[in-house]
C-alpha cells in the first residue's frame, strides 16, 4: 500500500507543469504536428480511451506511457486512420482524421506493435514493396534504400532473408520501413518491447539519429520508463484510457513530492513498521513491495536514511539491503496511479500466430 497516494487527479484536465491536460491551445504559436482533442474509443459498452487531449510540435518526441491495457495502440490506430473515433477530433498535420484520412496517409510512418515484414521477402525487397506502395518514384527509390539501409545499419544484410534476422534486426528493418516514403509524422507502437537490452538501446540511438538527420516528429508509445526517460522531449502517463500527467520527463519527476527513493529490505520487521518508517523526517510516501521490502520517498535523503537506520538499531530490526537513489520515472508512475507499472509487465512479443486450418481450439 502506498501511504500518500495521489488523490482525485482530476481526471484528464490537467496537474502538471506547463503541458496541461486541459485540451491545449491549438491556435498557438509552435507548429503542431499532432492535436488530439478529447478523443474517445468505444467498443461496444468498454471505453478503452476516454476523452483525451494532447499535442505534439513538429520535431518533438513524444511518448505515450502506460501499462498493458492502457489503451495506447487504441490510441495510435485512431490517430493513424485504421479505426473510427467514436467521439472527438485528431488532427495530423492540420488534416482532420476523419474527414481528410488520406492526406493523413500521406505524411505519416506507422510501424504497428506486431512485426509485420514478409518473412519470404529480402531485407530489399521488404523495402522495395513499400516504396512501390506509397508512390515514390523509380529513380528516388534506390537512393532512399540505400540511405535508410545505412541508417538501421542493415546494408550488409540488404540481400538476406527477412526470416533469417533476430528481432532486434527486424524491427530495425520495420523502422526503415516506416521511412521510405519520407513521411514528416512517425508513430512506432512499442518499439522495443521483447527486444534483448543491446538491440533496445540500438533502436533509441538510431531513432535519435533519425530525428537529427531529418525533419521528423515521433510519436511512440512505450511500457519501458528507462525508454520514454531517454528518448523522448515529453511523456503522457495513460492509464485505464484516461491522461494522467503529460510533461518533459525532468519535470513529471520534479512534480513527485520527495527528491530521493530509500529502497530497504528489513529481516523481521514489526507489524507497525510501514507507519514508523512514515513518521521518519521529511518522508513523504512509504510504499510496501512486500518480503518486508519497503521504498520509502523523501525529500531529505541524508536524513532520512540516518534517522531510518538509528530506528532500524534501536528497534532490534535488521537491514538486509538499503540503496539510495534518485526519484524515478517509476515513482511518477505510482504517484498518479496509485500502483506500479512493472508489476504489469509479463507480457510477450506482440505477435499472435494465426491458428492453422483444421487444427483444434
Ligand atoms: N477490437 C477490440 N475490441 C474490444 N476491446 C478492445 C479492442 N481492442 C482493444 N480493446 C481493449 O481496449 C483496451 C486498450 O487496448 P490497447 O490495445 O489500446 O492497450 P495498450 O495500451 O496498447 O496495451 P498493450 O501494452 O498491451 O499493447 C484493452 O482493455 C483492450 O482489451
Ligand atoms: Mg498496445
């Protein structure tokens, strides 16, 4: 249990910092790219996004956050044109999403959260498909291949089989994908999940590289904090359909009340303990992990930690591990939803086999 848990967070109109959650002015100054206007998604009863607001300015990055479930591939298809809106507006570009889906069409890169590229196809071929798809002349063709080759650093592997890749080469491939038409707006959903920690941090250095070489906007969408903490300008936490805090990641950390996270294991800890941890100075959450594990939010690391391990003595209670670190993009997370993002985690890659004709339920 949390003991200071952010309470009525008002729902989607705005507690934190600059980038309010009330609907942005969309006749502002910076150009935006993105412009989502209390969207909502209804299937059936279920509201799996309910009635969110957000824009993103031409060259930002900009991460969608949430746990599984969240709603943010709902999100991404509705801004992307593969599904109805059920209420409210997205603009792309200044296109409306609805009325104008084409145009839409055509100045966005959408890499969805299943691998989706042609197993029986050459890294090339892959490529060249989509390139034929969208339009882009023969003659600008191979140099765009070449080019994106170069940049997912896939170019020896350009007469490969797609099926004789690893995952981390394949979504690379996915990224290149995305890109061959030169779109201005980029939405990945889930870059890197199921990607092994090397391949993961090759995709972020290459998605940086991409956004310095070439006027791009990227919308991503993201479980991973270390992900959205490192990639992206700003960050919407999304939980159960609904906006919970948007703002750049140094400042949803600021907004957590304490400055520095004591995580303590105790050996026998009285029943008591979480309430004494609690009344220790300048504690400002106490929150139980369970195996008398306990992560206790401060804004006077120095002191706490020594008037906690004083306690600890005085009480005959043993400290089996202590570690003092900043707060985290996962404290945020506790703070605005009241729980943890990873203990929702234990999910595979987004890829689901077809079942095969004839075989049993
Ligand atoms: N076609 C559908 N019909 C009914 N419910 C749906 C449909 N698609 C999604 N949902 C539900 O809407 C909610 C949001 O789903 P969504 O896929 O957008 O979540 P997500 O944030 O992308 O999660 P994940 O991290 O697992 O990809 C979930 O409860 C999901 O079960
Ligand atoms: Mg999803």
């Amino acid at each position: 249990m949390m003991s200071d848990p952010k309470s009525g967070n008002g729902g989607n109109t705005g507690n934190v910092g600059t980038a309010a959650l009330a609907c942005p002015d969309h006749g502002g100054p910076a150009a935006k790219a993105i412009e989502v206007d209390h969207i909502v998604k209804k299937y059936g009863d279920f509201t799996a996004v309910d009635g969110i607001c957000f824009s993103v300015a031409d060259g930002e990055i900009f991460g969608l956050l949430g746990p599984n479930g969240a709603g943010k591939s709902t999100l991404i298809r509705m801004m992307t044109t593969l599904i109805p809106i059920t209420a409210g507006h997205a603009r792309i570009s200044g296109h409306d999403v609805a009325r104008e889906p084409d145009k839409v069409r055509r100045v966005i890169g959408v890499i969805p959260q299943a691998l989706t590229s042609d197993l029986d196809l050459t890294v090339e071929e892959n490529l060249n498909i989509y390139a034929k798809l969208y339009d882009v002349p023969g003659h600008e063709r191979k140099q765009a291949i070449d080019e994106l080759l170069q940049i997912v650093d896939l170019t020896k592997w350009r007469g490969a089989q797609t099926k004789a890749l690893s995952g981390g080469m394949r979504r690379r491939l996915e990224i290149a994908r995305g890109l061959v038409h030169s779109p201005t707006i980029f939405f990945l959903d889930e870059p890197t999940t199921g990607l092994d920690p090397v391949s993961r941090v090759a995709v972020w250095e290459m998605l940086t590289n991409i956004r310095s070489h070439r006027q791009l906007t990227i919308l991503l969408t993201t479980h991973y904090m270390d992900e959205a903490d490192r990639l992206c300008d700003r960050i919407a936490i999304v939980d159960h359909g609904r906006l919970v805090a948007l703002d750049t990641p140094v400042a949803l950390k600021s907004s957590v009340p304490g400055s520095t996270v004591i995580e303590v294991q105790f050996e026998n800890s009285p029943a008591d303990w979480e309430q004494r941890l609690h009344g220790l100075g300048e504690v400002t959450s106490v929150q139980s992990e369970g195996a008398a594990m306990y992560r206790v939010l401060t804004s006077e690391g120095t002191r706490t930690t020594t008037e906690l391990v004083e306690m600890s003595v005085r009480s005959g209670v043993r400290i089996r591990s202590l570690t003092v670190q900043n707060t985290t993009l996962d404290d945020v997370f506790v703070h605005y939803t009241g729980r943890q993002l990873r203990d929702e985690l234990v999910k595979p890659l987004g890829f689901v086999m077809p079942p095969r004709p004839g075989m049993q339920p």
